[in-house]
C-alpha cells in the first residue's frame, strides 16, 4: 500500500479543481512556508533598495544648513586627521570691505574632491557672501545670506572658483569691532563618501 502522504500528494497534484483545493499534502505546507519566507524577503529587500540609495545620495546635491556650525558632513565616518591633499587660493590678500576678490578650492597631485563646503570667518563667525554659479549653491549660515557655498552634484571635480565679496560694514558683522580684520576660508573637503577633511583653513586676508 501507499503512504497516505503519498497518496494525498497524488490525489490533490492529479486533481483539476475540485479536491485539490480542500486537501493539503505535507509537501504542500512546506511550500507554502517557502513561499511566504519569500515574499518576507522581497519586501525586506524591495524596502532596502528604496532607503539606501536615498541613504547614499542624501547630500549629492551640497551640504545643508544644519552642519553650518561644526561644517562635519553625515557620513557616518571620523573625518581624515593627516595632511590635506587640497588647497585654498584667494588671488587677493588685502581687500577693502564690500569689495569682492576670488578664491580657488583644488586638489593637489591631480586628487579630486566630489564635495566642498566653505565660508569666510572672522573667529567663528561666517561672513560676506558668495556668488552662485554652475557648480555652486549657496548656504544661509548664521544671520547672513549666502554665507556659504557649497557644491551642486557628486561627480569628481578638479577645482571650483569662488566670488566672495566683503561685507560693507564687516565691523557689524562680527563681534569684535576694529579697522582691520583677518578673515579665512574655511572649507570641507569630501573626497568620497566616507574620505573627508573638516575646516581646512586658508591664509589670512585682510578686510580694512
């Protein structure tokens, strides 16, 4: 005689419509716990595939207003603590206040960078206003508007160059009130998602 598993198996498979649907074999239980295992998973990987690229590419588009203060992108990793392999150029080292000068980010040795973040301070404060252009969206940092500059996508970048104008009435802008202030930019550099150097500072340049 056959196993009655083996008889259920052959007499619900054999079956069109009718007692196929009111008897279950073993085989078929554990088929239909396969299955549900499956679905479990497609939506588990349907739900990761629609938050880790958003995850990835929260910032492609420049850094936001929220890191204006400590200029540390969320990368979920400890920024870089050896030397730099990028540069600041401001092609002016004197300028008088409400005059604009230009200022250059680059890497050195052909390094690239797909992210920047800059301002100009005076101590900790942002001030003057950066000038928008093709790969450059502006940030309101502190009271100021565009105060910060940073950058439009994630493609590689050999260099940006930025227009920076002096605020008018820079000893209003700051705490400390005299002639002359120091100002430097200060600038984030993201190499690749988790390569990243925090507040690289240039020379000074001189507002009067």
């Amino acid at each position: 005689m056959f196993p009655l598993s083996t008889y259920f198996q052959q007499y619900t498979t054999s079956s069109w419509l009718g007692p196929a649907h009111f008897l279950i074999s073993p085989r078929s239980k554990e088929t239909a716990v396969e299955q549900d295992m499956m679905t479990v998973s497609y939506g588990l990987c349907v739900l990761l595939l629609a938050v880790i690229p958003a995850y990835i590419t929260a910032y492609k588009s420049g850094a936001p207003e929220s890191v204006c203060g400590s200029m540390i992108p969320d990368h979920h990793s400890e920024p870089k603590s050896e030397p730099s392999p990028y540069t600041i150029t401001p092609n002016k080292l004197n300028i008088e206040a409400g005059k604009s000068i230009e200022v250059t980010i680059s890497g050195t040795d052909n390094t690239k960078f797909r992210g920047y973040f800059i301002q100009a301070r005076v101590g900790n404060t942002p001030i003057g206003k950066f000038a928008t252009g093709p790969e450059i969206n502006l940030v309101d940092c502190g009271s100021g508007v565009g105060s910060a500059a940073t950058h439009t996508d994630n493609r590689d970048k050999d260099s940006i160059t930025l227009n920076w104008t002096a605020p008018a009435r820079l000893s209003e802008s700051v705490r400390f009130r005299c002639a002359v202030h120091r100002v430097r930019f200060r600038t984030t550099f993201v190499k690749t998602g988790p390569e990243y150097w925090v507040g690289q500072e240039s020379d000074p340049i001189t507002v009067k």
